[in-house]
C-alpha cells in the first residue's frame, strides 16, 4: 500500500496517493514497526504537503521524528524527515524554519558520513594490524628456519669434523702400528743376523 501512495505521489496525484498512503500508516501503526511507521509518516507528510495540508503534515513529521529516537539507527530516517520538513516549511511559508530544517538535514549527512568514514577507517586499522602480524608472523618463521639450518649446518660440520678426527687417528694409529711391526721386524732381522754371526 505504502508504494502504492509513493507511485502516485511522484505522478503528483496526491489524493489519489492519500488513501493508500493513509492505510498503510494505520496498518503499520497496528503492527507496532516503528521503523515502517516513520517511513509511512514521511511519505504521508509529503503527500499532504502536495495537498497543502501543511499543518497536517508537521504534526505528522513531529510525532515521526519522535519515533526515531526510539530506534537504534535511525540517521537515514531523521535525514528524509528533515528534508520532508523543509519542504512542509518551505510551502507554508515559514522559511527560517524551513532553513534551519535543511540545515539539521546537512547535520545529519554530515554526522553519517563521518559514521560511514570511521567504520572504514576502523576497517582498514584491522586490515593493516592484520596485515601486520601476518609480516611478523613470516618474519619469525624465516628466523627460525634461518637458525634451524645454521644449527643443521653446525651439527652437519662438527660430525664432519669428528668423522675427519676419527679417520686422522685411525691413520696415525695405524701407521704407528706399522712403524712399531717394522721396528720389530728391523729388531727381529738384527737379532736372527747375530745369532746367525755368533
């Protein structure tokens, strides 16, 4: 119903608009949805500003905008009903009142904008500290992958080192060992050399 009174009240056909307009604000009045009902409230406002039925539609836009401070988020509503106002201002005449509704509707852009623009702000905040962590958190890894193959590279060098030790002594071992069997054989040689003279 409610569209149906906005159909017509952008074709400019305000009584045909009031019907549907008025009925749809009655439903949603019964319902108790107080977001609909300012939404219903502004649109029948407009319509009787059409009509020129100025007082009509203030008292309405007063009893909406009272609505809103009930509702959690309503910056978007106060914004079409201050401009609602201005035009109901405008049309009857009473044009400081008027200005200073189109100015409370600046106020309010203004107002959601610098809520849109810290919300983004604040997204982007989380974006970079995640980022962030997300550096800090490769650059430990890369640390700690740089030690463990420092440390795999020690270890890897000083087993290297004791297998060349163990192979260096092996070989001094071994060619002590030799020298010692050729001592004794030089010693054996010597002394089957004199039992042999004597």
């Amino acid at each position: 119903l409610n569209n149906l009174g906005i159909c017509y009240l952008y074709l400019a056909k305000y009584a045909k608009a009031l019907p549907y307009a008025e009925e749809a604000w009655d439903i949603r009045k019964q319902l108790n949805d107080t977001r609909s009902q300012v939404t219903s409230a502004n649109v029948l406002a407009r319509i009787y500003n059409g009509l020129k039925r100025y007082a009509d539609a203030e008292k309405l836009l007063t009893s909406a905008m009272v609505l809103t401070d009930s509702m959690e988020s309503s910056l978007q509503e106060k914004i079409k009903l201050y401009d609602a106002f201005a035009q109901t201002y405008e049309g009857s005449g009473q044009y400081e009142k008027a200005l200073q509704a189109e100015r409370s509707r600046i106020k309010y852009i203004d107002s959601m904008k610098v809520t849109d623009m810290n919300a983004r702000f604040s997204e982007m905040e989380t974006r970079y500290q995640t980022l962030q962590k997300e550096q800090q958190i490769t650059e430990q890894q890369f640390a700690i992958n740089k030690r463990n193959y420092l440390l795999v590279g020690i270890i890897a060098i000083l087993l290297l080192g004791t297998l060349l030790a163990y192979n260096y002594y092996k070989r001094f071992k071994l060619k002590k060992e030799q020298q010692l069997q050729a001592e004794v054989m030089k010693q054996q040689e010597l002394a089957t050399k004199a039992v042999m003279e004597a």
